[in-house]
C-alpha cells in the first residue's frame, strides 16, 4: 500500500520555467490538498480539493494552478517559477467524514534559481 | 495566517524524560490535531482530540485540550532518541475540512 505518492522529489528550475509536480494516492480518499513547508513558518495550504471535481483557495494560492484529475490524483502547476517559490511541496489525502486525519506524502523540493 | 501556534519552538531533553508541548489557537475549532515530522520527511498523524473532549491518550502520548483557553497540549512521556522530530498542532474549523498547521516544535532528544 503506497499512500501518497508524489513526483517529483527533486526539482531544479530557473526563474521564469513551467513545472507540474504529480500527486497520486490509493486510498479512495474524497479530499486532497497542496502544503508548502518554509523554514520558520510551518505548513501553509495552497490549494484544496475537497471532492473529485472540485478545487478551492487555500492561504497562498497566487502563482499556483490546481487540477483534480480523477479521484486518485491531484496536480499543482507552477506556470511561471519564481525564486520565492523555492519551497518543499507537500501532497495529503484525507477520507472526508471519517477521522480527518491527513496522510501526506514525502514532499517535493523545488528550488528555483 | 497561522491558527495555532506551537511552544517552545525547541526543546531539548535527555531520554527517558517526559516532553510537553503547548499549541495556542485563535478561533473555534472542531478538532485539534497533532503531526510528527522526521527530518525530510511528511507528516505523520499522531491523535486527534475533538472539541468536546478535554484529554486523549494513546501509547506514550497524553493530549488535553481547554477550549476555554484556546490551548492544548502534547506529553510524550518516558522519550526516546527515535521521538527526535519536529511536532506540528493542525486545526480544523468550519466545515471546509481543511487542517491549519502551526510552526512546530522541534524537539531532540539526547540519548
């Protein structure tokens, strides 16, 4: 049983670049989300999806795109990087009327030159 | 912005001591959670307290929570070198299901 899965896991741009980094899951969970991890200020959410179908604002959305593609898989497209970008990424599932725990996965280190 | 926010920002100790931590929060929440992460690591969930309760325990953990005061707190008690990581409070609140994670505190446990 993998979890969350995310690709990449190491991610070199320069600024001005495209990426998408890939998050899949494989326990039917209804709702997924983005984090980013900065040193000194914790976990910040930048998009949620809290259905298949469905995306929403987290606290720091700007600069980010989001696409629920089915209900395994969710992305996070940075269409053109910036230096303040450089962060750890973070993808969580979590089964929507249970626990709400969170299942995250082990995080995608994007540096942007 | 941050909901909770986690004290101390470190703390040190020697093994087989008990570890506290505290999370303050500022508004009404479901429930409060609490994550661990290993350096390079994701979070992993450790207990979760609902509004209505005031004290859960699992293995070494104690959490309580006084939503009076908009405060909790982790124990870990009888700590081992492997507790060494960095521990995270999360809020709920709302129907939204979305988690707001304070900055952590990192503790290290000396052996």
């Amino acid at each position: 049983n993998a979890g969350v899965t995310q690709t990449p896991k190491f991610q070199v741009l320069k600024t001005g670049q495209s990426m998408t980094l890939q998050c899949a899951q494989d326990m039917n969970h209804n709702s997924m989300y983005w984090y980013r991890q900065d040193p000194g200020m914790g976990l910040r959410l930048i998009y949620y999806s809290a259905s298949e179908g469905t995306t929403d604002k987290g606290e720091v959305p700007n600069g980010y795109n989001v696409s629920r593609l089915n209900k395994r898989e969710f992305s996070l497209r940075l269409e053109s990087a910036a230096p303040s970008q450089t962060s750890v990424y973070f993808c969580a599932s979590s089964d929507r009327g249970s626990t709400g725990e969170l299942f995250f996965g082990e995080g995608s280190r994007l540096t942007v030159l | 912005s941050q909901q909770g926010e986690e004290d101390p920002q470190a703390l040190s100790i020697q093994e087989g001591e008990n570890a506290t931590m505290n999370c303050s929060y500022k508004t009404s929440i479901n429930n409060l959670q609490w994550y661990r992460q290993n350096s390079g690591r994701g979070l992993v969930h450790l207990i979760l307290i609902r509004s209505n309760e005031r004290e859960k325990h699992s293995g070494r953990l104690r959490v309580t929570l006084d939503t009076s005061k908009k405060s909790s707190s982790l124990l870990i008690t009888a700590s081992r070198a492997a507790d060494t990581a960095s521990y995270f409070c999360a809020t709920e609140g709302g129907s939204n299901y979305k988690l707001t994670f304070g900055k952590g505190t990192l503790l290290t446990v000396n052996p």
